[in-house]
C-alpha cells in the first residue's frame, strides 16, 4: 500500500487526528462511513419509528448478509448475525450435544470465553479437555494434534489469533486432520477477519465464531457466526422466537433451512448496516493487501521494541501477526498503558487470565499490547519507541 493511500484511507478515518491507536486487537478506529452508515439509520429509525423503517431499508439490510458470506467464502444460507463472537461461540459449542466421556482437543492459545466454556461442560455434563501445547518454537504442532485424537474425541476448537501472543495457528492444516477424521471444527476468529484472509472453504471448519469490532473495524455490538449448511442440524439451537422458525402448528414447529435459526428477531438493524458496510470496505480495500501492510508494520515494530533497553518481545512462532506483546522491565504493564495514554498512544493490557494456559507456561503475569493495523504509519511506530525509551 502507498503512502498516498494510506493517507486518504486516514482522512477518512477521523480516529487518526486524535490518538496514536495501536489497540486495534480491542476495538478498531471505524472508517468514517461506517459511523455515517450507522448515524443515518438511526436518525432516520428516531424520525419514522423503528418497524417502519426497518421496511425501507429490508434490501440493504438483507445485503449485509451477502457481504459477510463473500468476505469468508460461505453461501448466505451459513451466515447468523449476532453480538459478538463470544455469543456466536457459545452458540455454537453449547448447541453442540455433548455426553458425558467426549472430548475436546484446543491449542495452549485459547481464549478466556472458550476455556470457560470446555470447563463449563466438564463441571457439567463430564467432556474431558486435552490441550495441544506449542512446540519449543512457538508453533502449534500439527502432528501432535492427530495424535491426541482418540474415538472419545467430539470437537476440536481453536483460536486462529490468539488475544495475548503474536503468532497464529494452522487452521487450515487443523482443517485438513477434523475432516479426514470426521470431527467438529470449531474456530474462534475474532482477531482474523479484516486482518488476515479468511476462507472458510480453505479452514474446512464447520463453526467459525466472529466479532466486527476489531480488525474489521466494525461498530461495538457486532459479529457473526458461520454454520457450515451440512452440519446445522447437528446443532441445537439455544434460543427461539418467531425468527428462528419457518412454520409452527399448537402442536409442533420448524426451524429455518438457514443459519438464521441461531439468531433472535430483535437486534440492532443500525449496527447491522455498520458491519455490513465495515466488510465492503475491508473487500474494497484487499484482505490480503491488509495482511501484507499488517505484516510489515508488526515487523517494524518487533525489531524496533526489541532495541530498546529493557524491554522484552514475547512474540514467537512461525508466522506472527498485528498483534504485538512486550513487558517493560521493573514497570507494570498497567503502568506502561497508563503512561503511554498520557501521551495520546492507545495500547492495552493482556492479563493472564485473556490467555490462561500460554501465560502460566510461559509465566507471563500480564502483557502490554500494542496492536497494528493497516491505517497505523511507520511514524506512529516511531512515536511509540521513543515513549517508551525512558522506561
């Protein structure tokens, strides 16, 4: 990307003029028409009421449909429109009927959601939880995951960018191993959309769990979740209104063919357009463009922490991306944040807890977090050593 567009992509993000955001694994700056798609409806929803509205915007709405299934490579009838990838991931484990003995392999990388949700289960109905941990390098190791695979094994589920650690997992070599051996895949991948390309064809995952905060740079109070169409009626569905059926009698009813079965009628149709324009302008722009100007930012910023005195990288892997993790020797990562924001540069902190199983392997108390995205500059890189240089 050049620097030309760089800068009319940041004049079109007004976020920019105001704040250094290297928090972008929390919440990204929204473009500007993102924020103008949401303010437009609701003006309109407060001048000529909500139902009435809703009826006028029925395409545009219907659309935002269709862009998430082409941002993920999945048809429209996969596609549930939710809060948040925490609530499209419980929706999806949960709706999963687990008997006491089944088992669920994940990764030393998962999340703090999800690792409540597998011991939710074991307190409740008895699964067991085998964790892969990483290899000396960092990496996920593939081959160990085939091996842990046993007949009691029911789910494997994985985080494909973890909150707290700079690498990132195989899904789609994970992909390959649950298909050949026939076993729910499930994927946490609040961090990947908008930051790296993601096919759901290529994962070969039947579940995968999404947020649009974050690198999408969608509005606060998005997501979605993707049921692959072969495996939606192996999932229970947790809530129902008259939204998640097609028909119903006073003696029984049907469920929708669709993946809008998980969702419920009532929800934010603001928001809704907000996430939907956020993936056309993520596709207008290139993922994959993204995800190179990601990586060479990560990079920068990797080589350049690392010079300063006193201040560890933890990131390690094979393959690393926008999310950057260090610690400030004799400073609390709490304290760095709070210096930092003194200065106008936004980071944030991952406790031990966001990441559990790495941060006790790796004895991590907490990390500071600075995390790029394609609108950060090599200045804003460089504002960021230089606060940090007097730790």
């Amino acid at each position: 990307m050049e620097a030309r567009e760089i800068q009319a992509i940041r004049a079109a993000t007004a976020g920019t003029v105001h704040r250094v955001h290297f928090n972008n694994a929390g919440s990204s700056f929204p473009p500007d028409v993102v924020l103008e798609t949401v303010t437009n409806y609701l003006r309109e929803e407060a001048l000529l009421g909500g139902y009435e509205i809703e009826a006028v915007y029925r395409e545009p709405l219907e659309r935002v449909y269709a862009s998430i299934a082409k941002l993920i490579n999945a048809s429209v009838e996969e596609v549930a429109i939710v809060e948040n990838a925490s609530t499209g991931w419980h929706l999806a484990f949960n709706g999963i009927d687990f008997q006491k003995g089944d088992e669920v392999i994940t990764s030393e990388m998962e999340y703090i959601t999800n690792l409540i949700g597998f011991l939710n289960l074991k307190k409740t109905r008895g699964i067991g939880i085998r964790v892969i941990p990483n290899d000396a390098d960092g990496n996920f190791p593939v081959s160990a995951l085939e091996e842990a695979i046993t007949p009691a094994t029911r789910l494997i589920a994985i985080t494909q960018i973890p909150s707290s650690a700079g690498n990132i997992l195989p899904v789609a070599a994970i992909g390959n191993i649950a298909r050949k051996h026939g076993i729910l895949y499930l994927v946490d991948a609040c961090q990947s959309i908008g930051h790296v390309p993601v096919d759901v064809q290529e994962m070969q995952c039947d579940l995968l769990a999404v947020t649009g905060r974050k690198y999408l740079r969608a509005p606060r109070g998005t997501g979605f979740l993707y049921v692959r169409k072969a495996v939606q009626d192996q999932l229970r569905s947790l809530f129902l209104d008259g939204h998640s059926i097609k028909a119903i009698t006073e003696e029984d009813f049907q469920l929708r063919d669709d993946a809008r079965r998980y969702e419920l009628f009532e929800k934010n149709r603001a928001l809704a357009l907000g996430l939907g324009k956020a993936a056309d302008y993520a596709m207008e722009i290139g993922v994959a463009r993204i995800w190179d100007r990601i990586r060479i930012l990560s990079a920068l910023m990797r080589r350049r922490l690392a010079e300063i005195r006193g201040v560890t990288v933890h990131d390690r892997g094979e393959l690393l991306g926008g999310i950057v993790t260090f610690s400030v020797a004799g400073v609390d990562s709490v304290r760095v944040k709070q210096d930092l924001a003194a200065k106008k540069i936004n980071v944030s902190v991952g406790r031990a807890d966001a990441t559990l199983l790495y941060m006790n392997r790796s004895r991590l108390e907490s990390i500071v977090r600075a995390s790029v995205h394609y609108y950060n500059t090599e200045e804003e890189i460089d504002l960021l050593c230089a606060a940090l240089q007097g730790k």
